[in-house]
C-alpha cells in the first residue's frame, strides 16, 4: 500500500500547482471540479476524483473560497514586498523595488500616510487580473521636511506642499507657525500624524520670503531639494578658526613642486579650484605631468562639524545664479582653493608620459604647489587653436592637448561612451536677472582637463582596487556604471527605429559603439538633443559603491573620483583612504562606507534635480516678456496630456497641452506620436513646429505654449 500512496502524493502535489495557476489565470471566475478537469484536458475518472480532493484541501489552506458546493473561487494572493514610492498627481502611488521590471500600481486610497520616494513594505494581492499593493508599513522617510506656502485662515493655519507628489497638507497648531505670513513659502517639519486624521501635522522650521523674487524662489528650489541656505554658526566658527599652514615647515614631509611650472584651466567664473596641472619635460624625452588636487583631508578631519556638515551636504550645488558649497567660503574659495600665484597643499597623481601616450610610471602622494598662472576654458582654446601664444606655459598646454587626445581616442576605440550634452548658459545682469543665453559647447580645452583628471581617477581606482599578490583589497569607493539593461537596449532599438536610425552592432564590440555612432548621425542631422537623451536614458545611473562593476560609460574596469574634493565629499573619502594605504595603515571607517555610499548618491541626484530646476526658472524667467511672441521649435516630448516643444533660438522648454491642438488627438504609446483621429496631422519626437508663448508661471517653472499656423 505504501508503495500505491507516494506516486498518488507526487500527482497531488503537481495537480495542486495546476489548479491554482488556472485559478491565477481565471481570477474572477468560479469553477468546478468538472470544469477545471476541462480545462487541464483531464478525462480519467480518477484524476477527476483527485481534482475534487485536491480542491477540497485548497479550500481548507485558505487559497481557495468555496461558494457554494463544489463550486470554488481563489482567495486574494497575498505577499508583502518593500520598495521605494513613486507618486503620481493624483495620489495614486508606484511601488518601485529593484530587480523588478514592472512596478507595482498602489491605489490613492491605500498609501497609507506614506509620502512620495518613502521606502515601504507593501501587501501585494491581484485584483481583476491586475496585481496591485497596499502599504502596511513606512520602513524609512525620505524626508520629514517640507516646503510649501502657508495658509492663515480665520480658525486654522495649513502649509500646502510645493511638491505635487505630496497629496496631503499639513494642519500647524498654534505656536508652530514662526509668525509667517499668509502666503509665504516656509519649510515645515512633519511632527506626528495621528491615525484617525487626514492631514498630517507640521511645524514651521524655516521662513524662506514670499514668492516671486530671485532670491527666495533659488531658495525654495534648495530647501525642497533638502539642501541649506547657510552654514551652522559652529561649523562657520570651526571653519574660521583654521589658520593659514606653515608651508615652508609642512614642505619638509611632502614632495615640493614649487619650483615646477604650475597652472589652472577652469571656467571664466569659477572660484573653487580644485585642480591643478604641473609639466615638466624630463631629459629622456619623455613628459612629467602631475595632476595636483586640493588637499582638503588636511583641513577637515573626521567627525569635526565641518566633516559631518559635508557629508549631510554631500557635495556642492551650482545653480544659475549662485553656488551653494560644500565647504564654507574659507576653505572652498581661499584655504583649499588652487589661486594663482600662491602656495598651496595638494594630494597628487603623477605620471612619466611617453609623446605617444604611455604611462611608463606613476607616483601618488601628498604634495605642495604654487600655481604659476589660471586660465579660462577660452584662453586656453586660443593657445591651442593658435590664436594666442603663451611664453610661460604655451608649450605646456600644446603638449598636453596632443596627449589627451590620444588618451580621447584611445578610450572611444575601447568603448566609451561619446555623449554631447547642450548645456544651457545664462548672461546676467547685475541684479541675477537673464538678459542672454548661449549654449555651453566642449571644445579641445575642456576635453585636455577632462581625459587627464579621467587618468587620476582611474590610476588611483587601479591603484587601490587591481588585487596584488598576497594584499587584500581593501574597501574602497568607486564610481561605477553598469551594463546597460538589455530590455531597455530593446526597447531603444525599438523606438530609434520610428526615426530611421538602427543600432547596427559589431561582432566582439560593444553596444557602446553602435550607440555612439546613432549619436554621430543624429548630430549630423541635428537631432542629438533629441536622440542624445533617449540614448542616455537607456542606460544605468552611475553611483558610488564599494562593490567595483567598473563603469561601462567610460570604458574602465576601475574608475572613482579623486579629483573634486573642494565639492564632492566622495572625493574627500578616497583621499583619506588613499592616504591610509600609502601610509601602511588601515583605513578606520571602512565599515561605513557602504552607507556612505549610498547617502553621496543620493545628495548627487538631489543637487542635479536642483541644478535642473533652476535651469527651467531661469528659461521661464527668461521668456516673461516674450509673450505672443512666435517661435521656431522642435518636439522634445510626448506625453498624453500634450507636446513639449524646445524652442530653437532660446532652447527653452514649453508645454503644448493637447487641449492647444487642432481637432481631437490621441497618444500612441507605441510609436510615441500623439494621433489625429479621423486624419490630420500626426505629432513626434524631432517634428518641427511653429508655437507662440502664451503665458509663463515662474512658480510652477512652467511655458505654455500653442500652436501657430504654419507646420513644416
């Protein structure tokens, strides 16, 4: 008998996984066991009495509801997940959980008292065939505090959040309010949110102005971003208290190129210099070309209020009109700064280059500089297009310019990645109010400080990271960029099609070089700020980890960043940690570096959406008085609510809402067109069109725009 029960428990248990899956493809439907044996295409008798048994023993586990005899239906399938939240307007959320391809659709009223970017776990069930979540728990806050406008009413004050992604306002007691005015932009603090009420409570920590100046708007843009206005008082009083270093006596344990012809190439309006570039012909023929970067881990020591108020920032914040540094003024502008002309302390990478290109050695170690002359970007691109000579270092930078673009071509030919940005650079007047704008182009110049800060970044990640025989690695912090998701690469291949461009891919080559060449003839045909961000789209993000993957954008199997600690605090982690290793010691932090990771790549994307932000207020800002004005553009967007159109004397961005447009249209999520029903003209991504500004929000950093006569 025993031998008659195992095979009949092995088809049991294959029978049940059967049964349940035909319920998961039949969700709402209600079934028997005749019907379910229908449906598996099971005739025998047994096995029919096998179904009615095994449906019997689902029933009894709960998998299974049986509604009236014999007839059953399966329960909701329930599981909890955690992720992150992704928000819509409406209030509805996304659950967002990494190594998933589809998100997880989070109903508005079952979010909970959860906000937009919050890490949550989430009860998963089906519905109607559809998988859905609701929120059981609020695991981290992404934040706790807000920016929004406060309205004083006759018996109670709210604060309504700026950010749309935040479907609820604050209730603020009495006491709570700072004494703001009715209107004015505030930052407030979630206090508690009582479980039977709607609106949270919050406190006014902070009153940033009413809205409509430069001034309070730019710091709007960085309070809802999480970074601050102004330094703590100790943090000020510790950065003014360091004083002036005894250069002659510190030369004395550091390698002294003083002597060595120095300088800087930066752009024309920068004041935070963090690197500077030595050149030295030696006598075997060869180049002495040291890439000297500020020596910050000398001023700011671990765990001092400097330190912590760094690591919070995380880095620098360079908006249109004003930079908000990592560092306080005393040492990112005078201190640490690379000026011309004076003596400063300096970590290095130095390297003996062949005139071909070769490293033939390399040495990192503390150092001590005086910068000889600063250039501009421009100055420089005129000794090397010929323009201007340079007896002091003119040499130095035809040298040098030949050399990188050797390492240039070197780095394209191992798969790099070639991606040109248009970035958008405003003229202002006295007062930080946009009177121009021309766009930022990468000449020869940026390119020569570009491939050699590129070589110190990724010697120094070699340096640390390359397993020697018989060493440990040792935990290290790396800028990695991985492998772009194949789905995503299908997906572009897909949609760049709709525009005639294919990824043509070469045997044992990378993507990378099928993709650099889309990007090639899309500048040709003047579409790369079209076809350039779909590209940069489908790719990973580059972040800091401690896990090395390398970083596929640039072609390196090591690579971090080494060369910006004036504005990066993952620059001033690699110091320490370089520093330690050339010391023989052990670096005393390692175990954080994972989370501190974590954290920098969080303030890194937090100051680009900063950066971004104020790009659109100063183009809207900059189109206030060319209302009914008409404009030449092309279709960067489109989206079921309407076109955004690039305008293409002032490169700004407007919204052509689908309302604006002539007779009844739709969105094709296919080929990305929006389509006219009944015939007409159809609307997609490169199309050029006529539009005239119809009105301008500086508030919401908003163009609208409609559609003029002409479409060609």
């Amino acid at each position: 008998m025993a031998k008659k029960k195992k095979p009949a428990s092995k088809l049991k248990y294959k029978l049940s996984k059967q049964i349940i899956q035909v319920f998961k493809d039949n969700p709402n439907k209600q079934l028997n066991h005749k019907q379910i044996a229908a449906m598996l295409d099971i005739k025998g008798s047994s096995e029919r009495t096998l179904i009615h048994e095994v449906l019997e023993e689902l029933a009894d586990h709960d998998l299974l509801t049986n509604v009236q005899r014999g007839v059953y239906k399966i329960n909701e399938i329930s599981d909890e997940i955690e992720g992150i939240l992704d928000f819509n307007q409406r209030g509805s959320a996304y659950l967002v959980v990494e190594g998933y391809d589809d998100d997880i659709y989070i109903h508005a009223s079952k979010v909970g008292q959860a906000f937009n970017k919050d890490r949550v776990s989430v009860r998963v069930f089906t519905r109607n065939g559809k998988t859905e979540g609701e929120v059981v728990e609020i695991i981290e806050r992404h934040k706790t505090e807000f920016v929004g406008t406060i309205d004083i009413g006759k018996s109670t004050v709210f604060v309504r959040p700026d950010d749309q992604k935040i479907p609820v306002d604050f209730f603020i007691e009495k006491g709570h309010t700072m004494n703001a005015n009715h209107g004015e932009k505030v930052k407030v603090k979630l206090l508690t949110w009582p479980a039977k009420n709607k609106s949270p409570f919050g406190g006014v920590i902070e009153r940033l102005g009413m809205p409509g100046t430069m001034d309070v708007d730019m710091n709007v843009i960085l309070a809802e971003n999480g970074f601050p206005t102004h330094f703590p008082k100790d943090v000020e009083l510790e950065a003014d208290a360091i004083k002036e270093p005894d250069y002659d006596k510190l030369a004395k344990d550091r390698r002294d190129f003083r002597k060595t012809l120095t300088f800087t190439i930066d752009p024309v309006d920068a004041k935070d210099f963090d690197d500077a570039l030595s050149f030295e012909k030696l006598d075997n023929g060869n180049y002495e070309i040291g890439i000297h970067i500020a020596d910050v881990a000398h001023y700011v020591t671990p765990k001092s209020k400097l330190d912590i108020e760094a690591y919070n920032r995380g880095n620098s914040v360079y908006l249109v009109d004003r930079v908000i540094p990592m560092l306080p003024e005393v040492l990112s502008n005078k201190l640490c700064s690379l000026r011309p002309n004076e003596t400063k302390l300096t970590f290095s990478a130095v390297f003996e280059i062949t005139p071909k290109a070769e490293v033939v050695k390399e040495w990192f170690g503390k150092t001590i500089i005086y910068s000889d002359k600063r250039f501009a970007y421009e100055d420089a691109q005129e000794i090397i297009e010929g323009n201007v000579k340079d007896a002091l270092c003119g040499e130095a930078i035809l040298t040098m310019d030949k050399i990188a673009k050797i390492f240039r071509k070197r780095r394209l030919d191992s798969g790099a990645l070639n991606v040109e940005s248009q970035e958008v650079r405003f003229d202002l007047d006295e007062k930080g109010n946009p009177i121009g704008l021309k766009i930022k182009i990468s000449k020869d110049a940026n390119k020569l400080i570009e491939e050699f800060m590129l070589l110190a970044n990724r010697r120094v990640a070699s340096f640390i990271g390359e397993p020697a025989k018989g060493k440990k690695v040792i935990p290290f912090v790396y800028r990695t960029h991985d492998e772009p998701n194949e789905a995503k690469i299908a997906d572009l291949r897909i949609f760049l099609g709709e525009f005639g461009y294919n990824i043509r891919t070469v045997a044992n080559k990378p993507i990378s070089y099928a993709l650099n060449e889309v990007m090639e003839q899309a500048k040709k045909k003047d579409e790369l700020n079209i076809i350039g961000p779909l590209v940069i789209r489908s790719m990973s993000k580059a972040v800091y980890e401690t896990d090395n993957v390398g970083h596929y954008g640039l072609a390196f199997e090591y690579y971090t960043h080494f060369t910006s600690p004036i504005r990066r605090y993952a620059d001033l982690l690699v110091h320490r940690i370089l520093f330690a290793k050339l010391s023989n010691k052990e670096y005393e932090d390692n175990k954080s570096l994972e989370a501190w990771c974590k954290h920098i790549s969080g303030t890194e994307k937090s100051a680009s959406d900063a950066e971004r932000e104020s790009i659109k207020y100063m183009q809207v800002k900059f189109m206030a008085d060319k209302i009914g004005q008409t404009f030449e553009g092309k279709i960067t967007g489109v989206t079921e609510w309407g076109l955004f159109v690039e305008l293409d004397e002032t490169k700004c961005e407007g919204l052509l809402h689908i309302s604006q447009l002539p007779g009844s249209y739709s969105l094709n999520p296919k080929s990305k067109q929006m389509e006219a029903r009944g015939g007409g003209i159809n609307y997609h991504l490169g199309m050029k069109v006529d539009v005239v500004v119809k009105n301008v929000d500086l508030l919401k950093k908003q163009m609208d725009l409609i559609l003029a006569n002409d479409v060609f």
